[in-house]
C-alpha cells in the first residue's frame, strides 16, 4: 500500500470514527432532555438550552474530525519521491526536491 492509498483510508477511518462518537452523544443527549422534560415541563426553556449548547459542542467534535480528514486528504495529494522519479525526467527530479 502506497503512502497515497494510505492517507485516503485514514481519511475515511478519521470521519467515520470522528462522527460515531458525537452521534451517539448527541442521541443520548436528545434522549436525556426529552425525558428531562416529560418529568418537568416547567424546566422545558432550561433543559432546551443547556441542549443545544451540549449539541454544538458535539458537532464541533465531527468538525475537527472533518479537518483532520481534509489536512490527510492534502498530505495524500502531494507527490512522493517514487511518484516524480515516474513520471518526470532525471534533471527535474532535483528541482522538484529543492
């Protein structure tokens, strides 16, 4: 496996894991505020609050996940030493190093 194939899986292994974990909290947390606010309606403005701020930090959590996938998918665009000695001549080997 080259190092290019690598870094696609490791993107797709970063989101996929990047997003269970906050998905399954987010369930949870809706879960626990509908429950929250069955036992006390009265606490519904509260509950919804403190939610959506549980919510968002959550998300932020799958965004990170989304950067770090995008900054693998930019390390797997760049050409490796095999990939240039490949496709171009020897006398651009060397200034494609420096």
């Amino acid at each position: 496996m080259d190092s290019q194939s690598a870094a696609y899986l490791a993107m797709g292994i970063a989101v996929g894991l990047g997003a269970i974990g906050p998905g399954l909290g987010m369930g949870a947390a809706v879960a626990a505020a509908i429950d929250g606010t069955v036992r006390q309606p009265e606490a519904e403005g509260k509950v919804r609050t403190l939610m959506f701020i549980g919510l968002a930090f959550m998300e932020a959590l799958a965004l990170y996940a989304l950067v770090i996938a995008f900054i693998l998918l930019g390390q797997a665009s760049k050409p490796t030493e095999q990939t240039v000695k490949q496709v171009a001549a020897p006398h651009q080997v060397e200034a494609i190093k420096e």
